[in-house]
C-alpha cells in the first residue's frame, strides 16, 4: 500500500442525500460521510451481500450487461497485458443476476478471478433505483451509472464532468491526484485504454520508480479517500483517480455532470486537433500558438476583448450561445475536410 500523507477532506454530520452547496463548487475532493446511510441499498448492504444482490435484481429488466473477467493471477488489477497490444481481461456481455450470483459464489475464495461491471447506466437497467435511493441533484441532470464487483484494481484516470461517486456495498479506496500531475504519472497510449480513457501506467500495489522516478513527486501531491457504505466522494472535474475496492462484493453508483452545455462538446475533441495541427511543428511555433491560446483560451479575461464592439466579438463574446456554437462547428467540419 502507498504512504499518502494526505487524507481527503471529510464533512460529517451532513442532511443524508443532501449536499452542501459549497461542495459543488469545490475545487478541491471532498468525502461526505454517511451521505446515503439512509438509502434501502446502503442497508441491504449492511444487512449481507445476498441481500444487496436481491435488492439489486429487483430493478432489472433482464438487458444484457457487459461484464469482464480477469484471471486470479492478476490480482484484480484491470489493465494491459504485458507488451501492451491487448488487455488482462475479457469481456463479453451476460446477464446481471448471473454476475451477481457469481460474485456470491466467490465471496470466500481466497484468489477470485475479478469480476466487474463497470459504468452501467441506472435509468436503463435498473429503473427505480434512483427513485429509492435519490442523491438530490436532480437539477444538475446527472448521468448515474452502477458499477458492481469483487476485488479490483483501477488504474489511474480521468474524467471530464464532475462526479459524485457514492459506496452503496462494501469500501473503497480513491488514490486522487489534481490535474496537474498529468506529468508525473506516465500516462500511456490516448487510443487504446481499458476503460477508454488513458490511464497511468505505474503499478500502485509495486511502484518501480526506477522505471517511473517522477511519480515520487505525483505522490507528495497525493491525496486518499477511504469510503464506507453509505459515504460519497465528490470528485471534481479532471481530477485523477485510482480506485480500488477492498470487498468481496461492491456497489459503487456515480453521478456525472459537466458545468458547461452539452453543445459546447467535449474538449477532448479540441486536444486531438491540436495533436493534428500542433503537436509536431518546430518548438518556435508552438511557442508562438501557445501564446495565442493563452490569449484567447487559457488566461483570457473578458476585458482583453472590450477594444472589440460587442456585435461584432462574434466568437469571443461570452458567453458563448448554441447558435454560435454551431456555427463554429460547421465552418470547423467544413475545414476539416478539405
């Protein structure tokens, strides 16, 4: 396990379900103990695996869920195999209360393959839940997904929209660290990752920091964040994360929300392109563009455009409305193929 010295901030005595406003808009990780204590799951949980098992199958309508299998040896870690053209696992899609029968029959096996169903959308596969077990941020449209397993090692990543991650069974481990340590964790190939999302490539259980030296520096910005059923993490955007859970049997359910509109699209789309177009000019070059989007992306302030009428700002006026938005991206598309 790795020395952290640094612990998540936690906030108890909190309205179950509710959460504070001042949390959505952190920018920092923040653990709301005992945030879901009072949901049904939560307490099927406590009650027994078999319990939370049975809770589940009751919501679900018999969709084939996509399931991976690791073999015993690797421990639970979900990654790539050894020369990194494939993965350590397979998938294939199966019925949930197979899955769950399955992780029971495994609960007191020493060296259980993995099992794992990951980022599985609530509202389709398990309609109700939401309604009984309810985080009350309805107003932000999240996008809640179940994720369900025994033993399992998440190497780090990141996402996009904002998440509050909720331990409905079982514990779990997040192993965070802020966006900037982007550099220090060895990241590896942006097309091909197992969750599809570029994960880092250093083993957490045996960091060989020979091999991978700066993590030591990713470790002294580090912080853990250790859940207990019915606790919820809030993640914020691009925050890395390696996740492990630490039962034979976990529910973990997320809400994601992005805090700008969908028809802004994703800015991973505008990194690729800069790959394209950037990536491999002369450094002189780069330089140059980098100043150009410190200007107008990264350390812009709406008064670097006032000496502009406001009708005729055009792109640069803010906020940026879906008229324009589509406009950009037809004349993009339209670049794009030529």
């Amino acid at each position: 396990m790795l020395t952290i010295d640094h612990k998540v901030q936690e906030i108890h005595n909190c309205q179950p379900g509710k959460i504070p406003e001042f949390v959505l808009s952190s920018a920092e990780p923040i653990i709301l103990k005992g945030f879901g204590a009072n949901w049904p799951a939560v307490i099927a949980g406590k009650e027994s695996p078999k319990s939370a098992a049975n809770y589940l199958k009751k919501f679900y309508t018999n969709t084939p869920v996509t399931a991976y299998y690791g073999a015993p040896e690797n421990k639970g870690r979900v990654f790539y195999n050894e020369n990194l053209t494939g993965f350590n696992f397979n998938s294939s899609k199966a019925s949930l209360t197979q899955v769950l029968d399955k992780l029971l029959e495994h609960l007191d096996d020493p060296k259980p393959p993995t099992m794992y169903v990951g980022s599985t959308e609530i509202n389709n596969w398990l309609p109700g839940y939401n309604e009984e077990n309810n985080a009350s941020i309805d107003t932000l449209k999240p996008l809640t997904s179940i994720w369900i397993g025994n033993q399992s090692k998440v190497a780090a990543h990141f996402d996009f929209p904002n998440n509050l991650a909720c331990c409905v069974v079982g514990r779990r481990r997040f192993t965070l660290f802020p966006p900037e340590q982007l550099v220090n964790l060895y990241v590896g190939p942006m097309e091909f990752a197992p969750g599809g999302q570029e994960i880092s490539l250093v083993d957490f259980d045996n960091p060989d920091l020979e091999k991978h030296p700066k993590f030591e520096q990713a470790l002294a910005s580090a912080q853990v964040a250790e859940l207990e059923a019915g606790d919820a993490l809030f993640l914020p955007s691009m925050w890395w994360h390696h996740v492990q859970s630490l039962t034979a049997f976990n529910v973990l359910v997320t809400h994601w929300w992005r805090d700008s509109p969908a028809f802004m699209g994703r800015p991973k789309n505008a990194l690729d392109l800069a790959i394209l177009s950037l990536k491999d000019l002369p450094l002189a070059q780069r330089k140059a563009w980098q100043a150009q989007f410190n200007y107008y992306i990264f350390e812009h302030d709406q008064e670097d455009f006032s000496h502009i009428p406001q009708a005729a700002q055009g792109r640069l006026s803010k906020p940026l409305d879906e008229l324009m938005a589509k406009q950009i991206r037809a004349d993009l598309l339209n670049k794009l193929k030529r």
